[in-house]
C-alpha cells in the first residue's frame, strides 16, 4: 500500500525510478519531475489487484496522479481512496455531504477564496503525514 512507503524529509520528495512498461494502463508525464495523468482505467469499478499495483507504481514514480473524465459517486471515490488505506478527515476544509472523507476543492468568480490556493491537503501539522488524499472538483 502507498501508506508503507519510506517517509522522506520534508521538501525532499523524490519519485521512485521509473520501472518497466505498463500493461494495464497509459502512464502520461506532466512534467520531468512531478505529476502524470492516468488514462485507461474506470475508477467506478474496483480495479483488480494487477491494475491496483499499476497505479500505486504511478503515484510512488510520480508524486502525483490525475484520473480525468472520471464518473464516480461520492461511494465509489470514497471507496477508491479506501484501497490506499484510511482516509483522512480534514478538520477545517469543507466535505461532500454525508461524505466527511470526501474533500471539497472548489472555486468560482465569487469565490474570496480558492482552496488549495494558500495551503494544500496534507495536514503538515498531524503527528503522522497524510500520505495520499482523493479530492474531487466541483
């Protein structure tokens, strides 16, 4: 699980090196360095343990991950961030409804605000990082 990785000092994270092709999905880098968009993969069906090892490879080789297009209800996403280990309940960031695991990024022309704007999903205050954290756009 993503959780059981080594920790690295703060401000020092590093990629995993990349490793051989992938077989059960398209792996794009963003950039050299960090990010990469995941294509060929339905988030609203469990994905089976090939594919699950596929995308835990992308996120320690990457750092961060993008699913774009994806259609899940607020059960599916939750359950899909469940497969990565407990979910963190941010103390002060607005959740879905019904849905506290469920964070809320969101921003328009009357926004004061725009979360994730100033400060990011971490919780860099908590004894323990969070290591991974599903967010969803509204």
């Amino acid at each position: 699980m993503i959780q059981d990785r080594p920790r690295q000092p703060p401000g020092r994270a590093v990629a995993a090196p990349e490793g051989p092709p992938y077989r059960r999905l398209a792996v794009r880098k963003l950039t050299p360095i960090i990010g990469a968009e995941i294509e060929g993969v339905d988030l609203s069906i469990p994905p089976d343990s090939e594919t699950l090892a596929e995308i835990e490879r992308a996120f320690a080789e990457n750092l961060v991950i993008f699913f774009r297009d994806q259609r899940l209800t607020p059960a599916q996403h939750i359950a899909f961030g469940r497969l990565f280990g407990e979910l963190h309940i941010h103390p002060a960031a607005p959740s879905e409804p019904g849905h506290p695991g469920l964070m809320i990024i969101a921003a328009d022309e009357t926004s004061s605000r725009a979360n994730g704007e100033g400060w990011h999903t971490g919780c860099v205050l908590r004894s323990r990082a969070v290591d991974g954290q599903p967010v969803v756009p509204a």
